[in-house]
C-alpha cells in the first residue's frame, strides 16, 4: 500500500498564538496524523517545557524576545500535538524546548504541515513516562 503526504501551509500574524493556532488548524482540517515540515518567523516571547522531567516535576521557563523561529519539529493529530521548538536571541544564542501555549507571534510566522489521510496518530497515558505518547493505527 503506498501513502502520500498532503501539504498545508499557512500564516499566522501578529499577535496570534502560535501553539494554540497550530492546534485549531489541526481541529479545524480534522488532521488525524501530520508532521511539523517547517516554522520560520517571530516570537515576542517564548513559553517551553524543559526535558528530563515526569509530568509532576516538569520544569516550564518563560522568556521576553524577541526571537525568531530558527527550527521546529513535532507530530500532529486532533487527538494531541507534540511539538519542540528552537529560537534564538538578538544576540544570536538559541534557546528549545516542549512548546507551551502562549507563545506570541510578533510580525509573522510561516508553517507548512504534512498531512498522512491514510494513518491515525493518536495519544495514550503511558505509566512508564506519566505522558500521553504517540500510538500509530
């Protein structure tokens, strides 16, 4: 069986959120399975989910930007996205993470999704990790 991978790419302004608008488009286009291609833009600021942590100890920093979007990566589906993103400073340092809701886009910001209609990506609560983890159907 062979599966194709459909494309969306879409702009967000400023003043948007980036991770909630992302999800919305996912809900909206009934997305069940997808990937992150690309992100490229402005943040004012930055909320993520540091590694290394089980859900009750996780560690979330926020910072004032600007930043611009220097790469990003992650699975989406209706039921969970899953998204790390990297940004850097003025000064050219670069900061990732598990990006949070209420990252704000500051003049835009560029996304191209892949879209699988032929798979499922859905999200369990795994007791080994305490998240819900990706499970393909």
């Amino acid at each position: 069986m062979k599966y194709y991978m459909r494309q969306k790419t879409i702009r967000l302004k400023p003043s948007q959120f980036l991770k909630e608008e992302i999800e919305k488009i996912v809900r909206d286009e009934n997305i069940k399975a997808g990937v992150l291609l690309s992100i490229v833009g402005g943040l004012e600021n930055a909320k993520l989910r540091m590694p290394g942590a089980k859900p009750e100890n996780q560690v979330v920093k926020e910072w004032t930007g600007p930043f611009e979007m220097v790469a990003g990566t992650g699975t989406l589906s209706k039921d969970g996205c899953h998204i790390h993103i990297a940004l850097s400073d003025k000064e050219g340092r670069v900061i990732g993470g598990h990006l949070k809701d209420g990252c704000v886009v500051k003049k835009t910001a560029e996304i191209v999704l892949g879209i699988f209609d032929e798979i499922v990506y859905k999200r369990i609560l795994y007791k080994e990790t305490g998240f819900e983890e990706l499970e393909v159907e």
